[in-house]
C-alpha cells in the first residue's frame, strides 16, 4: 500500500517517495530539554500515543517520567513496528476510534 500510493514514477523509469521536501528542513529554532518540558505540560486536550511493539522508540511516555501533560494517555498496537497506522490499520483504527469518540 505505502509502495504504491506514497511513490512517483519518473520520466527516466525511476521512482521517488511522494512527500514534502520542506519537512526535511530543521527549526532554525532550538529548543532546550527544558523549554519542550514545558511545551508538554501546557498540553490542554486529550492526547493518546500510539506505538508499536516491535518498534523502536517504546512507550513514550517511560521516557520522561512525569514531564508530559497529565490528559497524555500511550497504548501499545501489539505486532506494528515504528508505523502502526500502516502496520496494523485495523488495530490502530479498533485504538483511535474509541478515544476520538470520547
């Protein structure tokens, strides 16, 4: 599926992947541990993270203990690696749907 919608076909046979080459450019503004702490914590909406467990990053939120907004909620989607939505779309959907309903 990601092969097949999310490449171009070139002139010369080739393929590209289809994304935003402006998404590669960094923030010329650098944040401090500190100043993204306190981005976190102003969080005022539910937040739910998703990830996978065969993934690399795990559960966001062991990673910084008490940091994150109190309404930031994780939930692992067993067998997706680092892209649950593409990995297991029925799983993360059966995760999304319920928490987007709330």
């Amino acid at each position: 599926h990601l092969a097949y919608h999310g490449v171009t076909s070139n002139d010369d046979g080739t393929y590209s992947w289809k994304y935003d080459e402006l998404s590669k450019i960094l923030s010329p503004i650098r944040f401090t541990e500190e100043d993204i702490d306190g981005l976190y914590k102003r969080i005022s909406c539910p937040v739910l993270s998703l990830y996978g467990s065969k993934g690399w990053s795990g559960d966001p939120l062991d990673k910084k203990e008490n940091s994150y907004s109190p309404l930031m909620t994780s939930a692992q989607i067993p067998e997706a690696g680092h892209w649950p939505h593409h990995e297991c779309f029925d799983a993360f959907i059966k995760r999304v749907t319920p928490f987007l309903n709330e």
